[in-house]
C-alpha cells in the first residue's frame, strides 16, 4: 500500500457516507435471524438498487470476503434469489445477475397489473378499520419526504422507495390469498429494478404525490373499478418514462450513470482507496 492518506477526507460527508452504510450493513447483520438470510437480503438489496450489475457474474469468493460470510451462506442465499427471478444459475459456471431490458420490464409491467389489481380487489373487499389506518399512515409516512429535494440526495432516494414499498405493500395488507401476494412480490421486487433506474436517469416524477394520493383515496371510497384503473396507470407510467432511454443505457442499469450526492462522492472514495491497497 502506498504511503499516502486521505487527511482531507476524514469527517467530511464522505466518510459518513460510507460509516453510515457501513453500520447499515452491521445492522442488517444484527436483524438477521441467519447468516443466509443476511445474505440474502443484502444481495437482493444490491441487486435491486443496481450496485450489482444486470448480466454480471456473482463471484462467489469475492462476495464472501465482502459480505464476510461462507461460500456455502452465499451459495444458498443464491438459490433463495434464483427462485425470485432475480438471478439465474448457470449450472457449473456459477451464479448471474438477471439481465434488464425494455422488454422485459414491459412483460413485467404487464403480469405485475394482473397480480396487483387481483390483490388489490380482495384488500379492498376484506379490509376493516385497522387496514384504512394502515394505508392512510403509509401515505403519511411517505408524503413527509420533501419531494423538492429528493432528485439531488441518493440517501432521500433510498428513503422515498422504502416508503413506497411499504405504501403500496399496505394497500393490498388485507389480501388473504396467499398466492397471489406471493407472485405479486416477485414481480414487485423486479420491477423495483427499473423503478431504481428510472429515477436515477429522470429523478421522481412530479406528480407522483398525487397519483398516490388519488389511489389512497379510491381504495378507502371502496372504489374497486376505480382504485384498479387509477393502479394500472401509475405501474404504466414507469413503463412509459422508461422507454424513452436507450435500450443500452437500460441494459447497462446504474453502472453507466453519475451517481448523485454523497453517495456518489463515498463511491469515488472506494474505488480510490482499493486503487492504493
């Protein structure tokens, strides 16, 4: 390792960047209830957010070194992703990242309607008091970020998709189907793929907020027709946004694209720390 340091660094919003994803990790770690399933939540994490790369090869010593676990850990938390869609096994030459594409975000796009409106009618049908406080406090939740600022911090970012999952994960709360939520999750978490893209490439649409909020207010009405329609629409226009960009940008996922904020600067700061190791 070279002799040189990073005084200049030290204590600036890089560096906490890093601790804080940092003990992010250790947390997550804590929470596990097993090593495979630490694993398996944070690989399903990198993956969803594009710190993996679509297409990539998932080198088993390398991610055990990182994620300081086993390779057999790692091999079963592989599996566990296979069967999510989100990886694919190559026989003996190990494990890939799914690939993207327009393409394949539109079928996605379109088996994900079927599955949340199918969710979505039977929360509406089944849901009582409890489930309307759940839905209007996950859109409370998610309506206290400042949307103004959201496009210029990749730490808002994480925070604006984590309250919507969980937004729209309360709507459908009262589905009792078993199967259905089942398949809808997997779609959910592949899109989620591409939701990352998208706003990393255009940032949060404007008037998201109100297309939330017209959804909440559908399903609370009990307006099945309605609150369906209004669903479609937000998952379609994703879809549209998305296929404005070039089919390779697409296929590249976050890799080729600047990185916003603290984030992108704690990036930076990795790479040149492995350079001088």
């Amino acid at each position: 390792m070279s002799g040189s340091t990073l005084p200049r660094e030290r204590g600036t919003p890089v560096i906490k960047a890093v601790a804080a994803s940092d003990e992010r990790d250790r947390q997550q770690r804590r929470n596990a209830k097993t090593l495979i399933e630490y694993a398996y939540k944070r690989l399903k994490t990198n993956i969803i957010r594009g710190h993996l790369a679509p297409g990539s090869k998932l080198r088993i010593e390398r991610l055990r070194t990182e994620y300081g676990v086993a390779s057999s850990t790692l091999r079963e938390a592989l599996s566990l992703l296979v069967a999510d869609s989100l990886v694919t096994a190559e026989g003996q030459q190990g494990f890939r990242v799914v690939p993207m594409s327009i393409e394949d975000f539109r079928e996605i796009c379109s088996l994900r309607k079927m599955m949340e409106t199918l969710a979505l009618r039977e929360s509406i049908a089944n849901g009582d008091e409890d489930w309307e406080a759940g839905v209007v406090a996950a859109f409370h939740k998610l309506n206290l970020l400042d949307f103004r600022r959201l496009n210029s911090s990749e730490a808002l970012v994480d925070a604006y998709n984590e309250r919507n999952h969980a937004f729209h994960e309360a709507l459908v709360a009262a589905c009792r189907s078993s199967w259905v939520r089942r398949f809808r999750s997997v779609l959910y978490d592949n899109a989620r793929r591409y939701r990352h893209l998208s706003v990393a490439k255009g940032g949060i649409r404007p008037n998201i907020q109100s297309e939330h909020r017209a959804i909440m207010e559908a399903a609370l009405a009990r307006d099945v027709e309605l609150a369906c329609r209004l669903s479609e629409e937000h998952i379609d226009l994703t879809l549209h946004r998305l296929a404005q960009f070039p089919a390779a940008e697409i296929a590249a996922g976050f890799p080729g694209l600047p990185r916003r904020g603290a984030a992108a600067a704690a990036a930076r700061l990795r790479a040149r720390e492995a350079v001088r190791s």
